[in-house]
C-alpha cells in the first residue's frame, strides 16, 4: 500500500513536473515567439529604414549634383538670353532711333508742307482779295470818274469851275456893257466839253474873263428853229451851228468866231479872232 502512494504520489509529482515543463516550454517558446516576432518586426523595420535611408542618401547623392549642374545651365542659358536680348535690343536701338528720328523729319516736314500749303492758300486767297479790291476800286474809280464826268457833261465847265461868271439866262437880256463876248453852247457832249476847256486856256492867257458871258441853249436846242430863235435874238443873220462865240462891240453885233470849213470851232479860233482885233 506504501508502494502503491509512493507510485501514486511520485506519478503525481512526475506529472507535475512534467506539466510545469510543459508550461515552461510553452512559455519560452511563446517567448521565443514572441521574441521572434518582435525581432522580426524589427529587422523588417531596419531593412525598410536602411532601405529608405539607403534610398535617401543615395538619392542626394545621385542628383543634387545634376540639379546644381541644370540650375548652372539654366542660369547660362538664362544670362546667354538676356545677353542676346541685350546686344539685340542695343542692334534694334539705333534702328528704332533712327525710325523715330525719320518719323520726326517727316512730321516736321509735314507740318511744314501743310503751314506752307496754309501759308500758299492764304497767299493766293490774300492774292485774289487784293485782286479783287483792286477791281472793286478800279470799277469804283471808274464809276466815279463817270459820275464826275457824267455831271461834268450836264452842267457848263466854264460857269462850274468860275472861269466864266457872267450867265445869261434870258436870249433877250440887255446888258450894259459896250465890249463883251457871248459864248452860246450846250451840256451832255464830250466835244462841247472840251471846247469849253479850250476857252478857258484862251481867257486865262489874254486875262479877259470879265468880258465873256455865258449862256446854255441846251434846252432850247431840242426846238426845230433854235438857231434862228438865237439869231433874231442877238441880231446875227448867219447863225448856223452851236457851239459858237459872238462878239459884240459898242452893244452891238459887230463879228464871230469862224472856221473855214464846216468843222466846229475850237479855242485856236478864238484866239485868232482877238488878235485880229487886239481884244485885252
């Protein structure tokens, strides 16, 4: 019976001991695991960081050379560009100045074509309105020169200007004096005119003003008979044509200015007939 609890017992411990081995071995193999585990994590961890780090540092070491080499090319390439910008930019600079200095010189010149073509046109404009006054005033003038002219002819140029003051109004009038002249004439004729002018050099050189008289038979000129009504009037036979200068001495009739052919007579006349009868 001893033996048997003694078996029994030892079965017992031996179980035991067998079940703490067990549990021993379970746990330093779980540890183990676990140990493996945890080194596992780990040296996937190193192998994944070398491998970055080797990564990494080969990386930099590979370009950070070529960067600076591309950025080195880039900035010559990038000096090299505003060098040729430069040097094209002080070629095309002149051209450009040269360009801007041809505008210049062809504004100026236009400017200058167009003042002289405005100078032109108001020379030729100042041209034709000095042209034109001139025509005004040369057809004023003359307008005014026949207005003059026109009342020149309608009144006696010897009675206007004074040279002759004596005027007869009346044929029939006496007057009392015993040397005078008549001159009998008419208005609105050239000819008569300038035989009046003609008169007047006469009188002025011989100083007989005093002695002429004047009488105006423009208006009876437009009768039929005037020269019979002007021949009975002063006692003449032959009257035949006007203008005519009648002398009268002692208050009579006594001759008249005469030409030798049928012309009307003229101050030379005149002139003959007071140095006939030395008039002064």
């Amino acid at each position: 019976m001893d033996k048997e609890k003694e078996i029994t017992e030892n079965k017992k411990t031996t179980k035991k001991s067998s079940t703490k081995n067990n549990a021993t071995k379970k746990t330093t193999n779980g540890k183990k695991t676990t140990k493996k585990t945890t080194n596992t994590k780990p040296k996937t961890n190193a192998a994944t960081k070398t491998k970055t780090t080797t990564k990494s540092t080969s990386k930099p070491k590979s370009t950070t050379p070529l960067k600076k080499e591309e950025e080195l090319k880039d900035l010559n390439t990038v000096v090299e560009i505003k060098e040729e910008i430069k040097t094209s930019v002080e070629e095309v600079t002149p051209a450009i100045e040269e360009k801007e200095e041809i505008l210049e010189e062809r504004k100026t010149k236009e400017k200058k074509e167009t003042i002289n073509e405005i100078m032109g046109i108001e020379k030729i404009i100042m041209l034709v309105a000095s042209v034109l006054i001139i025509i005004l005033l040369i057809f004023r003038l003359i307008q005014i020169q026949e207005d003059r002219n026109e009342k020149e002819l309608q009144s006696s140029y010897l009675v206007t200007n004074n040279i002759v003051t004596n005027v007869i109004t009346d044929i029939n009038q006496e007057i009392d004096k015993d040397e005078y002249f008549i001159v009998i004439n008419y208005t609105g004729n050239e000819t008569t005119l300038n035989f009046e002018k003609e008169i007047k050099t006469v009188l002025d050189k011989n100083n007989i003003r005093e002695k002429f008289y004047y009488y105006d038979a423009t208006e009876i000129k437009e009768t039929d008979d005037y020269l019979t009504i002007l021949a009975d009037a002063l006692g003449i036979k032959d009257l035949n044509k006007i203008p005519a200068v009648i002398y009268f001495r002692n208050k009579e009739y006594f001759d008249q200015v005469k030409r030798d052919d049928d012309q009307m007579i003229q101050g030379a006349d005149l002139q003959k007939l007071i140095d006939i009868y030395e008039i002064k």
